[in-house]
C-alpha cells in the first residue's frame, strides 16, 4: 500500500507541476530558438543541430537541409548549433574554420558579414517578445479580459489612500500620465510602485483634481501560499452584479493592447532590477526554474488560458534576460558584434575566450542564486 502511495503522489507531482512546468518552458525555448534558425537559413547558413534540451539526445531526426533536430534529457533550455560551431554557446571551432572549404565558408555562421551575425543572433529574443504578442493578442480575442470601472467604493482608514485625500466615488483617469481603464489597470501600476510617489488625476464631482499618493509596501499571501510583497493604495471598488465585464477584442485592437502588455513586463522588470540595485527592492522574489515549476503547476489549476498566460510572461522575461549585454547570451554576442564593427576587426580570440569565461561565470552565479532563493521560497511554504 505505501508503495501505490507514493506512485500515486509521484503521479500527482508530475501532473501537477513537471508537465505545467515543461509545457510552458519548451513553448518558449523552442520559439527562441527558432528565431536563430529561422533568420540563419535565410542568411545561408548551415544549421547542424537544433536542440530542445541539453545534454544526451533522446529522440531526433535529420531534415532534408542535413539538421539534426533534438529532444534532449536535461529540459532547461535548448540551442541552434550552426557549422564552424566549437559548442551550444556557439563559440567558434577555429580549427574547423580554418580548414574549412571553399563551399563551407559560404555557409559558416563565422564568415558571414558581421550584420547578418547580428541579425541571426537578435533574432532569438525577438521571436520571444513576438511569440508573447501573439499569445496575449489571442488572449484578448478569444478569452477578452474582465473590465471594472476604475471608481473608489471604499478608502481603508490610516491608508496611502487617505493620506493622500481620496474619496468614496472618485474617478481615477491617469496614474503618472498612463490612462486607467480599468481598475485592473490601476492595480497593476500601484502594486509595483510601493514607496513611490504616484500622480493621480481623479474626476470629483465634475471636476478633475490630481492627487499624490505613495502606496505602502505590504505584504500579500496569495491562495497558494506564495508570499508577494507589493504596493498597497488602501482603496476597494465593488464586485457586485453588473460591476465586473468581460470585453473582448479584434484583431487589431488585441494586437495593440497586447503590445502594450509586453511593454509594461519590460518597463517593470527594469524597475525592479534597478529598485534592487539601489537597495529599494529585495532581491528575494528572483526565481529560477524550481520556482517557475512551481508557478507552472499552481497556475494550470486556472486552465490552459492561465497556462498561456504565464508562458507570454515568461517568454517576455526569457527574451530580456537574453538581450543582456553579458558574454555567453545573445546580448553579449551582439555587444562583440558591435565591437567588431566599430573597429572594423573581431576582438582576439583571447579577449573573447576571456569574455565568454566571465559570461560563464555571472549565469552560473545567478542560477545558484535563484535556486536558492526557490529553495528558502519552498521550504517557507
């Protein structure tokens, strides 16, 4: 009996997080590699392996083009492996470039023009921001998203809100000048601006007055447990019959709005990386992939929408992370690539290796930090 026990939770653990968790993270991977290899084919470029996963290879196949795709066991990301590539992290094989034929040369990622390097590198975290686009957009079309009138029912006593002079009926129509819709729209900017002074137009009475209101940091327990700390105004707004409706959008509309959904993770997320460099934010809410799995598996509880949803957020965060100017991603090769052009020769081999080493050293160090943030986040729950 205890072994059918704990078949049976092994089963509920992989249902309930592994699969959320590997079917969001392999949309993503396999959209941003796919950029690298869609733009790299049209450049001429021979692309020998496209991989989901490191490490062994657990099912593949060869295309008509010679690539080898795979599926690979360790599913934490995944690679385009281009000819005249000494590894995943495409560092160059100079003894494999300098024997090189004639034809191989003409299809070797390494001797191409520096812009077309550029391009087919950039092209990775740009098929991420579009992969979220399309997600949200479609998002917005089909499932639409719930609208509240951005109206105070209520203001909490000794609040932010009352502090700064609201009132029972208010109107708000702009925060910082960004237009409010919604009271979602309200929420969202307010929970991640705790102690940050915030320029509130209202409408009173017929009258528009602006109002200044710094939300109070708290603390906040979601239903699963999950502690998130974020800004507070102190100000409630009714959820009765009729308050709550559900819009849904065209094409072009769902386009835009969805634009503007990837804009704002973007405009956050530097927020709060610059809130933890100057010491305003904390870097414990970084997480990694114990704490995506995590996420994964609470979230697909809503449905496979929430699913969707978490995988747009993700790609857009992916898409970023990898634009960072640090040797080893793809910001760090364009960062070279710009070098490059500028001085109209590559860096030494030396200086690169150099490059990559440290790059090597910074993502292995953030890894070890976001797990052990998963860690202390997990056994606190």
């Amino acid at each position: 009996m205890e072994f059918l026990a704990s078949m049976g939770g092994t089963a509920s653990w992989l249902l309930g997080y592994v699969i959320p968790f590997l079917f969001v993270l392999t949309i993503v991977v396999f959209f941003h590699e796919l950029g690298h290899f869609w733009v790299a084919r049209r450049a001429g470029v021979r692309v020998v392996a496209f991989s989901i996963g490191f490490g062994p290879e657990i099912a593949g196949f060869n295309d008509r083009h010679g690539t080898r795709w795979r599926l690979s066991a360790i599913p934490l990301g995944g690679y385009v492996k281009f000819l005249g590539d000494d590894n995943a992290a495409s560092t160059p094989d100079r003894e494999t470039l300098a024997g090189m034929s004639d034809t191989d040369r003409r299809e070797s990622f390494f001797h191409k023009s520096v812009g077309a390097r550029a391009a087919i590198v950039a092209a990775g975290p740009i098929a991420n921001f579009i992969l979220a686009i399309v997600i949200f957009a479609g998002l917005f079309m089909t499932v639409g998203r719930q609208v509240t009138v951005p109206q105070v029912d209520t203001v909490q006593a000794g609040s932010a809100a009352e502090r700064a002079g609201f009132q029972p009926g208010d109107l708000i129509l702009s925060i910082d000048g960004a237009k409010i819709e919604t009271f979602g729209d309200m929420q969202r900017i307010v929970s991640a601006s705790a102690e940050q002074p915030l320029v509130i137009e209202i409408e009173r009475g017929g009258q528009r007055l602006s109002l200044t209101a710094t939300p109070d940091r708290r603390e906040i327990t979601d239903s699963f447990g999950n502690v998130h700390r974020i800004g507070v105004l102190g100000i409630a707004r009714s959820t009765g019959n009729g308050e709550v409706k559900t819009e849904r959008f065209g094409p072009v509309a769902a386009v835009g709005m969805a634009t503007q959904e990837v804009w704002f993770i973007v405009d956050r997320t530097f927020s709060y990386l610059g809130g933890v460099v100057t010491g305003r934010e904390s870097a414990d809410q970084l997480g990694g992939p114990i704490r995506i799995a995590q996420v994964s598996g609470q979230v697909a509880t809503f449905g496979v929408a929430a699913l969707l949803q978490l995988a747009a957020v993700l790609s857009v965060s992916i898409g970023l992370l990898n634009l960072f100017p640090v040797p080893l991603l793809d910001g760090g090769h364009l960062l070279f690539y710009a070098i490059e052009a500028l001085r109209g020769r590559p860096l030494s081999d030396r200086a690169q290796e150099v490059g990559f080493r440290i790059g090597l050293a910074l993502v292995l160090m953030l890894m070890i930090f976001a797990t052990w943030n998963d860690i202390l986040t997990i056994s606190k729950s």
